[in-house]
C-alpha cells in the first residue's frame, strides 16, 4: 500500500514558530488539523502524525533537529516507515512572498536543510513545495531574515497561503505533480 512521507522544514522551540524558515512546520500543522491529529515525539527525532492526506495514508513529520540537520530525521524516518513518497514543505528567498510552487528535484539554492536532506538520500529527486518568503531587504544576511517572524503585513495573508499550501500537498498526493503545478501556479 502506498504511503506518503510528508516533511515540514524549520526549527524546534516557541522562539523560532513565526519565523519565516518555519513555514514548513505550519503548513504541518495546517495538514496534522485536516487529519485530527496531534503531533507526538518519534524516535526519529521527529514530531509525527500518521493519519491521512486527501484520504491517502501519510505520515506528517517535523523535524526536531534544527534545519542544518533535517536530514538525519528524514532518514530515520523512511527508514522506520518504509514510505513509498515524499513531499517536502519548505521556506524558499528565491520567490516573492505570497508565491506557492510545487516540483520535483533541483538545487538546494542555498537552502541548508535541502542540502541535509538531499545528502542522506543521495538524490535530488523528491517532491517539494516551495513557499516564497521572498528576498531579504536591503543588505540583510539571508540568515538573519529566515530566522525573523513573518511582518505584519505578511501575517495578514499568512493563514490564506499555509492553507493553500496544503491544498497543493493534499494534490500532489492525490493526483501527481502535473496536475497540481497546473491547478495552482499561475
């Protein structure tokens, strides 16, 4: 029976939950709510649900290893679940705030908790949904800016895009990558 592996990026600790690189862990949430589940400790050193995406049997996972190192959990977790597909939900400076996109493989485009995940699988090729936080102003260091919360004016919008974000990890389980870039790029 096929099973999907579901992965939120960002960071453990009530300090980090509105920050930017946190977008995948609530996208997460949003996902873990539609299933009625609660997230609980793995010995993955993971928070996981098992329950269902769009009816489709799914483990949901957030990583409790910090983003550097998101690949040591995603592992261990293929490797206990033995699921047969993976979605990745993460942060991306490389589209505008507000911008939602989903694809196969590619670069890590600076993105160190990619880069973890692609270097303990050894490929690039997993599902991901790429959630624009946009480019940090002025000459802030990337670091900085993923590691700050969302702005006001971004959080007004914010529950709209997780939800949407959801929606579009619900169709790549349900009906494949084509189908869900044709739905829901513009």
């Amino acid at each position: 029976m096929d099973r999907w592996l579901v992965v939120g990026l960002g960071n453990p600790g009530p300090e980090y939950a509105g920050n930017r690189h946190n977008a995948g862990f609530m996208v997460l949430d949003e996902l873990a709510a539609r299933a009625g589940g609660r997230f609980k400790a793995h010995r993955s050193r993971a928070e996981v649900v098992e329950g269902r995406v769009a009816g489709t049997p799914a483990i949901l996972a957030k990583p409790l290893s910090y983003m550097n190192l998101s690949g040591g959990p995603l592992k261990a977790l293929t490797d206990f679940f033995k699921t047969t597909g993976l979605v990745v939900v993460h942060d991306e400076l490389d589209l505008p705030y507000g911008t939602l996109r989903a694809k196969l493989g590619g670069g890590d485009n600076g993105h160190n908790g990619l880069r973890s995940i692609t270097k303990v699988l050894g490929t690039r090729d997993y599902l991901r949904i790429r959630f624009g936080i946009g480019r940090p102003p002025g000459r802030m260091d990337p670091a900085d800016y993923v590691l700050r919360d969302f702005a006001a004016a971004e959080r007004k919008e914010l529950p709209f895009l997780v939800d949407r974000a959801a929606d579009m990890v619900e169709s790549l389980v349900q009906q494949g990558l084509e189908p869900t870039q044709n739905k829901f790029h513009a």
